[in-house]
C-alpha cells in the first residue's frame, strides 16, 4: 500500500493531480434541497467551485455512485450555463458528458433519452467545420504549414499525387493548386485523392478543385474514395509508381486509436459487464499501481520517465495494432513526404479521471480562445462550443472503446508511432513557419502562438500547445 | 560526337555536363561551343530524379569530395580550381605543359551519383542524380549548411549561386498582398494570395456567418434563442434598476462601451487607419440601442426581445467594419482573422432583418423566454461581472491546481496523496472517501491506531478536511485582509465547542504532518511551513466561504468536527507537545 503514494507522487507533479487534491478540499456546504448561497458566487469563486465540483462529480461517476453524482451535478447546474463566462460554459458541457457517461450505467434510460436525437447532418457538420476554420487560426496555420511542405517536398516533380486523409476542406487544396501553379519549374500534373465517409463530401470537394485546376489550366485529377478510413482498402488510393506521393492526415489518425482498446478489454481478467466501465476501470487502476511501482523503481536508476508518461497510465499508449498497421501501410506508398496535424493533448488516458483532467485544461484553453476573440452572445461560437467542443468532451468523457473516437495524444506518441512505422522527421520548411507566424499575428491576439520544436510546429494558445504539424518521410532502412 | 549528342537530352545538357564530361575523360580538347545542340526543345527537359539509368556508372562520393570547392590547386601559385579545364587553363598561363580533355567519338558510360547522406532518397541506386553538379548542389541544399544569408531578409541559402541570385532581386521588388504582408519574392507572395484568396472565396461561397446564422437564429433551434435572449437579459437589468430615470442615455453608454470593448479585440492599436471607422460604427451601435429602447416602450415583451437587435449590431461589427472596408481598413480587416468575405454586406442587412423580425415572428414564445431567463441568477452574477474582471478558465483552474498542490505539498502530504489515490473507491456521501489507503498510509506511525478509528467514520474526515480550511482561516486572520473571514470566523468563535475541537484539530494535523516528514526524511520545519503556506490556501478557502451563508458554514463545522474531536483530543495533544 505504500507502493501506491509512491505511485502518486510520481504524477502529483502535474497540475492535474494538484487539481485532484483540490477536489478533495471541503468547500462544500451541507446538501440542502435549494443553494441560494451558490448565486452569489463571484466569477472567480463559481469558477473555482465549478471545478472542485466537476472533479467531484467525476469521482463519483468513476466509481458509478449515481445518487451522489447526482447532488453533484444538480448543484454543477445551478452555477453553469452554455451562455456565461468560460468557466460556467466548461462545466455545462463536462457535466453533461459525465451525465451521460452515469446514464449509460441504465442503457434503457440512456438509449430512450436519444432515442429521437437527429444523427449530425452533413450540413451542420460543414458548417461547424467551417466556423472552426474561420474562428479559429489553428487549421489554417497547419495548411499553410502542410501545403509549403508539400510543395517543396515536390519541387521538381512532374507528377505529383497528394492523398488525403481527412479530405473535408477544399480550401487547403485550393491554395495548393495555386502554389504549385506558381512554381518556377511550371505545375505539375496533379492528383488529389480525397477520403472521406460521406460521397457528398467528396463530390462537393472534387467539383471544387476541378474548377480551381481548369482555371489555372493545371492538369489535374480528383481521385474520390468513399469510405472509412479504418478499413481503408490501400489499393484503393491507385498509387502509381514514378508519381510522388504526399500524405496529409489533417486531425485524423487519433481515431484510429479507437479500435485498439477491444483485444485490451478481452484480455482482462474482468469481463466488462456494464456499459460505464466501472469494473474496468478498477482492474486498470490496479494494474496501474503495480506498473507505478515499475516507474517508480526506473526513476530511482536515474532512468525517469518523461512527466507525460507518469502522468497516463503506461497502459494507455500500449501496442496500437491498427494504427500501427495503417501507417505500416501508408509507409508501403513509399510518399516523399507525410504530413500529421493532430490535437497536441492528452485525451487518450485509460481512467476517466486522467481524461477529465487533461480535456479540463485543453478545452479550457480552446473556450477562452474564444472568450477573447469571439462575444460571448456570437451563435457562431456557441455553435462551435456545442456542436464541435461538447460532442467531443462528450466524446472523450463519456465514451469507452470503438466508441471513444476522440482520442487525441501528444506530438511524442505520434513520433514513436511513426518511428516504429519506418518515417522519420522533416523539418517544416523556414518559409512555412514565417508564414504561419505572420497568419497568427494577423489575429491581433497575443494568445496565439508557434512553438518550432525540432522542425515540427505547435500552435499554442498562450503556452499551451494545441495542435501539432509534423512532417515525415520514409526511413531508408526499418 | 553524335553519341555525346544524343545523351544530350538526359543530362541536364549545359555546360556543366560538359565539363564534368571532360572531366572524366582525357582526350583531345574541344571548344565547348562545338556541342551546341541541334535539339533545342528537348533540351529544355529537366532530368528526373527518379529515372534510372540500368547500364549507368553509379558513383558515390563522400560528402569531403563533394564539398570541396577548388579541388585543382595549380602548383606555382596554389591557385584552386573548382575544375581541371579551367586549372588547364590556367597553367597555361604559368607556361606549363597544359592539356584540355576532348570528347571521344566512343558512347559515354553514363554516369549516376548517389547522395552520401543515408537517410536521403538519392541514396538509392535507383533514384541516383544524373549530373555531378546536381547532386552536390542536392547536398547542400538539403543536407548542408546554410551559410550564406541575404543581409536584407535574412533568408539563408547553401548554395552560393542561390544566394547570389536572390540577392539580386530580394527588396527590388515588393508584393503586398491586400491583408497588409509584404513579400519580396514573387512567388511566395503568390503562394500566399493563393491561400487569402481562397479563403475569402471559400467564405463568399458558404457564407456561414450571419446570412445563415441569421435564419439559424430565426427559424432553428429554440436553444439559441433563448440564450440570445438569456444574454440581453443580463446586459439589461443594471438599466432598468440603476437608472430608471434616464434610460436612454445608459443605452447609448452601455452600446457604446461594449463597442469600445470589441474594438480592442479586433484592432491592433498599431491600426490607426480603421479607427477612422470607429466613429460611424459607434454612432451605428448608439442609433441600434436607442431603437432597441424605444421599441422597448411600445411593447412589454419588448423588453427582452428588441435590444436582441443592438446586440445584434454587437457581434456583426466586425463584419460591419468589413463591408466598409473600401481601401484604408482593409488590410486591417483581412488580417482579422479571414473573416472578411465580399458578401459582408449583404449579410449584415440579412441578419439585420432577422434580428428585427425575430421577435415579431414569435412574440409570444418570446415572452416565455424572457420570462423564464429572468432569473436572478443572471442578473446578479452579470453585475458582479462588471465590477470584478473575468478571469479566465486557464487561469482558474491554475489557481485550482496551485491550491491542491500547495494543500497537499504543505500538510500531510502522504496523506492527501492518500485521499488523491482511493478516488476509485466505494462511496457514500459527496466527498470521496478515503477509507482503505487512508488508514494504511498510517501503519506504523505513532499513533495510527487513534487516526484510522478517526478514518473509519466518513463525517470525520469531512471533520479533518474542514479543519485544514479552518485552519487555513485562522492564520489568515492574523495577518491577512480578506472581507469573507469574519462571517467564518464568527463561525467558530460562536461555539465554544467548535473552537476547542477546532484547536484539538489542529493539533492533529501538525502531529501528522511533524511525523510524516519525519518518515519522508524531509528536512522542513513543519509550523513555520504551516503557517506560511496556509497563508495562500487559506485565502481561497477563506474567499470561497465567504460566499457561503454563515448559517450554513458554521452548520458543517460543528456538525462534523464536534462528536469526535473531543476523543481524540488528548491523545492529539500529546503528540503535538513532543512535536
């Protein structure tokens, strides 16, 4: 039992471990029936409440105690509110993805309660899709990164094919039509294979870029392939040999993640029984002390793992079959160049309380973006805080396996991925940066930042990174 | 000569290949001038990196071959040469024994060359450069060191002639894209209209802002409506209830400060030519709110639903800004974000009229929403918020953090590590328990068996944890202003039951603390540390209730702390007298 405070003081570095004591603190009042005294509450305190109580909320839906997640949740929604300050607009959309999370421990109750909800349109996911881009500078600065990337990766090439992963933004290839139409060496012949689940998306998408390669007179081929990119068929993509290959995976490799959790789960002692992962949960945190004792051990032989790493639990970046097999396959492409844009968070954790922690300070980050570009009334941004933000804390919050399709890590996890998967890092180019620096001061808000660590870019919200650019290309050797 | 000819259109033809040409093979010298092709379309045509030449030499030189400059050092004057021709040359000079090589009528061996850096695709046979100074050219760009940098923009290049050739356009000519970045080279300027170009397209073609945000609101979901309206309330109340006298001008003072508000957000106060719009949009706000009131008059429901619109103005003004962003503000404008399009315009007057007809279209639903989003929730938390600034969420929950760590870092803390480990555990009440880590945290130290029985009941530990904020407060209160101490303070004071437990508390927590840093070998002296650090947990804490009602507050405290203190009192005591 020693074992385990030494466990926990390996990762109570981390402020969010700190913010687990916090929730311990009493700040609490008695549980009456009525808080009159919760409305009187400054901005700060309530904030400061909100947390300490979404933590509590948390604990007791870790351990599936519905009755007291219950009183914590029903005093979560005295205080927070979709249209507030950013603390109040947080706690409604965690408490409602924890409510959700308890609710599926009753999947009668749960599934009635969404039995009549509308499945995303095509439409409103275009829309919030869009507002992110507009909004926010963060899609737009990888673009830029990504396209000038791509273009001197490509410099020279005659027939160049990029390939999509993600291909819901024509406007990212718009601009690269036009920059390899501007290249001295005159364009290329151009292919763009676009992914994507919906064919809607993709015919929009191709008409697009048709258009765009016509009046540049550009020859150009739009190659759509419909479908999930889970099972993603790699002949599909019809790469030709003498072509030069660019792969583009804009925030979508860490849902491939999700698929490895089921040969995990099966080989657990303890059968998951109920929808809400309590038994699962417990045989992780128990399997998490005694590899916490491991750790604890390395770090006495002065080998000590990195904060993130004691921080997660080892269990959460185990052998990840599928994405592994994916990248292996993308790596049989033999592309010039891949480029990885992904969220620069820690999602992925194997406990609620892990996730909550991390996704507390990430969307944090993201809702006081807006609070300082956005007025707090905008549709648009409570479209985005709702449609986009809290369908994915729902996400990571509430869902467990195949289902739990947010689960964005940490640029260093994508580099051992890609590593054992035979790439090795590019440097972005110079010029890619200088550009996506001058885009990020164009927003006239000190928030937004770049970081260059070793080649690759972090766009930051204050000095927290938020999305990740990373370029690879083959290893010669495995 | 029709061999050296034909091989023409794979090499990248030129002089280059000429020497190197000449270089590898001594025959008799010939004028360069006597290869001129005949094919001159073909010979435009580049070589590609990627084809492979089967019955080619493949050469592989190390990087030392491949970086050095002037290979030929001439004897007499150690002149180098970065050619043997020229070095030829020049011995002529020094009236040495001189000889230029000549093309041989025999077919050239074709000759590849690998590039020496491993990781690099050219170091494969089959994708093997075709020409010598290619691939030292290759080398340096991307795997050398850029050493030669352009004094105006700083731009650094390996290779010389690279350098040597931006130098002589860079600054001569300026590209200014209409979002206000300056570029020196043409095509990086045109590599970034592409981009903000596309984006104002992309934008005029699904214009997703305020046209469709505009019906969105009309006709969509009823959620955003009411919190439209939840907004206006709150921005309403201070109005009616301050200055019921003179409303309209606290409209026009309300529209105008909130104006001024998004204005710092969206220009950089090095803009000074979009302040020049600031006027108009101001006055634009000012009319908007002055409508808003007065419909407010002519109708009751009016009172949440018309300023809907000065609201309205609110959010567009960015757009606003935008469509009038005829030629001075707007690369102010562009660089706000993309968010200009070229159907700004249209949009506003769009939404303009959803705003106005919102309410018309649903009075009554309006009604019940204000009704309903009239909570005083809004209104007092809103009033607060103006005085006190917003601190945002980042912040917080640093704060929040900064408090665990130091509560925890500072007091028991193996202990709260303790409480921090077991939250999977079983639970009863709203605070987690820490019933099984707790009490084996303490196996072994004096006095255990006192603690664990404490830890075996859950209003204990509520008791304990309530006794650190308690704590906390009270060396607060010996030097530190904070306007919630008092009502918490007369909390205790109140009860001579409280104090005494809450004193034998802390008792409790020092002995604990004393001995846990004992066992950790941690050298700190523990009462100052104490005392020290309470200073900023118990500030929060102290602030925290002082939002609670002092009813309430002293309730807990007593409640929890009394049945068992008085218990453990003595043996706490003890402990605390040998600490």
């Amino acid at each position: 039992m020693v074992s385990m405070s030494q466990n926990e003081s390996s990762s109570l570095k981390s402020s969010s471990s700190s913010l687990q004591v916090f929730s311990m603190m009493s700040l609490s009042p008695s549980l009456g029936s009525s808080y009159p005294w919760l409305k009187e509450l400054k901005s700060e305190e309530r904030g400061l409440y909100l947390i300490h109580l979404l933590l509590t909320c948390a604990n007791h839906v870790a351990t599936g105690s519905l009755e007291n997640a219950n009183i914590a949740l029903e005093q979560i929604s005295e205080l927070a509110s979709p249209d507030g300050d950013t603390m109040q607009r947080i706690a409604a959309y965690f408490s409602e993805a924890l409510a959700d999370r308890i609710l599926k421990t009753w999947p009668g109750l749960h599934k009635a309660i969404n039995s009549t909800r509308v499945v995303d349109l095509v439409s409103e996911q275009a829309l919030v899709r869009r507002l992110f881009f507009e909004v926010f500078p963060f899609l737009k600065a990888a673009f830029l990164l990504v396209n000038q990337a791509i273009i001197e990766a490509m410099e020279g090439e005659k027939v160049v094919h990029v390939i999509d992963l993600n291909a819901a933004e024509p406007m990212q290839w718009i601009a690269l039509i036009r920059g390899l139409s501007a290249r001295p060496e005159g364009p290329p012949h151009l292919r763009i294979t676009g992914i994507h689940v919906r064919k809607e998306v993709l015919d929009q998408m191709g008409h697009r870029l048709s258009e765009e390669a016509e009046k540049l007179d550009i020859p150009f081929q739009f190659n759509p392939v419909v479908g999930d990119l889970e099972d993603l068929d790699v002949e599909r993509l019809h790469v030709k040999t003498g072509e030069a290959v660019a792969i583009s995976s804009v925030l979508r490799l860490h849902s491939l993640l999700a698929y490895d959790d089921e040969p995990l789960r099966k080989k657990l002692p303890l059968a998951l029984k109920n929808s809400n992962g309590i038994h699962l949960q417990r045989a992780l945190q128990m399997s998490q002390n005694t590899l916490g004792e491991l750790l604890e051990k390395d770090k006495v032989n002065g080998c000590s793992p990195s904060p993130d790493s004691a921080s997660s639990s080892p269990l959460s970046s185990p052998v990840s079959p599928k994405v592994d097999t994916f990248l292996t396959a993308l790596r049989g492409l033999l592309p010039k160049l891949v480029v990885i844009t992904e969220q620069d968070s820690n999602h992925n954790g194997s406990t609620l309380m892990e996730r909550l922690l991390e996704s507390l300070h990430s969307y944090a980050a993201l809702f006081d973006c807006l609070e300082s570009t956005v007025s707090r009334a905008s549709p648009e941004r409570l479209k985005l805080e709702k449609m986009l933000f809290g369908n994915e804390i729902k996400n990571i919050i509430s869902c467990e396996g195949a289902e739990r399709k947010e689960r964005h890590e940490k640029l260093e996890k994508w580099i051992q991925r890609l590593d054992s998967a035979g790439f090795c890092n590019v440097p972005l180019s110079y010029y890619g940066m200088l550009q996506a620096k001058t885009l990020l001061q164009g927003y006239n808000c000190d928030g937004y930042k770049m970081k260059d660590e070793n080649g690759c870019v972090m766009v930051c919200w204050q000095d927290r990174p938020m999305f990740s650019v990373s370029a690879w290309r083959c290893r010669n050797s495995l | 000569m029709a061999a050296a000819s034909s091989s023409k259109p794979f090499f990248g033809t030129r002089e280059e290949n000429q020497n190197q040409m000449m270089q590898e093979q001594s025959s008799i010298a010939t004028p360069t001038s006597s290869t001129a092709p005949t094919t001159a379309p073909q010979k435009r045509k580049r070589n590609h990196p990627g084809t492979s030449y089967p019955d080619a030499e493949v050469i592989a030189l190390s990087p030392k071959t491949l970086m050095a400059t002037n290979r030929f050092i001439c004897e007499v004057c150690n002149k180098g040469f970065q050619r043997e021709q020229n070095l030829q040359l020049h011995r002529r000079g020094h009236n040495l024994p001189w000889k230029l090589r000549q093309k041989t009528t025999k077919e050239v061996k074709r000759k590849v060359y690998l590039c020496p850096e491993p990781t690099c695709v050219h170091h494969d046979p089959s994708k093997a450069l075709g020409d010598l100074t290619g691939i030292k050219k290759h080398y340096s760009r991307k795997h050398g060191e850029k050493k030669w940098k352009c004094e105006k923009c700083s731009k650094r290049y390996a290779v010389q002639s690279d350098w040597k050739a931006h130098s002589k356009t860079c600054g001569t000519r300026e590209y200014r894209c209409d979002c206000g970045t300056l570029f020196s080279r043409r095509d990086s300027f045109i590599t970034h209209r592409a981009f903000c170009d596309a984006l104002a397209q992309e934008s005029a073609r699904h214009p997703t802002n305020l046209s469709t945000m505009g019906s969105h609101h009309l006709f969509g979901d009823n959620h955003h409506m009411s919190l439209g309206l939840s907004h206006v309330r709150s921005q309403i109340p201070p109005l009616q209830d301050q200055n019921q006298v003179q409303p309209s001008s606290n409209l026009l003072r309300l529209g105008s400060t909130s104006g001024a508000v998004k204005f710092d957000h969206l220009i950089s106060p090095s803009n000074h030519s979009s302040l020049q719009n600031m006027p108009s949009s101001m006055f634009f706000m000012a009319e908007a709110a002055n409508q808003g009131f007065h419909q407010d008059h002519q109708s009751h429901h009016g009172h949440g639903s018309y300023p809907n619109k000065p609201l309205h103005g609110l959010m567009q003004l960015p757009d606003l800004q935008g469509s009038t962003n005829n030629s001075p503000t707007s690369a102010n404008f562009f660089n706000l974000g993309f968010f200009s399009n070229t159907s700004a315009t249209s949009s506003i007057s769009t939404s303009e009229i959803g705003g106005g007809q919102g309410p018309a279209l649903f009075p009554s639903n309006m009604g019940d929403q204000v009704g309903s989003g009239m909570s005083s929730l809004y209104t007092t938390s809103m009033q607060h918020e103006n005085i006190s600034p917003h601190m945002s969420a980042t912040a917080l929950l640093q704060k929040a953090a900064q408090i665990g760590s130091t509560t925890s870092n500072n007091t028991t803390s193996t202990l709260l590590r303790g409480l921090g480990s077991s939250l999977s555990g079983a639970t009863k009440s709203d605070r987690p328990v820490f019933s099984p880590n707790f009490g084996s945290n303490f196996e072994g130290g004096n006095g255990s068996e006192t603690l664990r029985s404490h830890m075996e009941d859950d209003s204990n530990l509520q008791g304990l944890m309530n006794s650190l904020a308690a704590n906390g407060n009270s060396s607060i209160f010996d030097g530190g202003p904070s306007h919630g101490q008092d009502n918490n303070f007369g909390g205790f004071n109140g009860s001579g039951l409280t104090l005494e437990s809450q004193s034998s508390n802390a008792n409790f927590c020092n002995v604990n603390e004393a001995k846990l840093h004992q066992n950790l070998a941690a050298g700190i002296g523990g009462t100052d540390k104490l005392t020290l650090d309470f200073l900023g947990v118990g500030g929060m804490v102290g602030n925290i209730s002082g939002g609670f009602s002092q009813r309430e507050q002293q309730g807990i405290n007593i409640s929890s702390l009394e049945p068992d203190m008085k218990s453990s009192a003595q043996p706490n005591t003890e402990h605390f007298g040998r600490a």
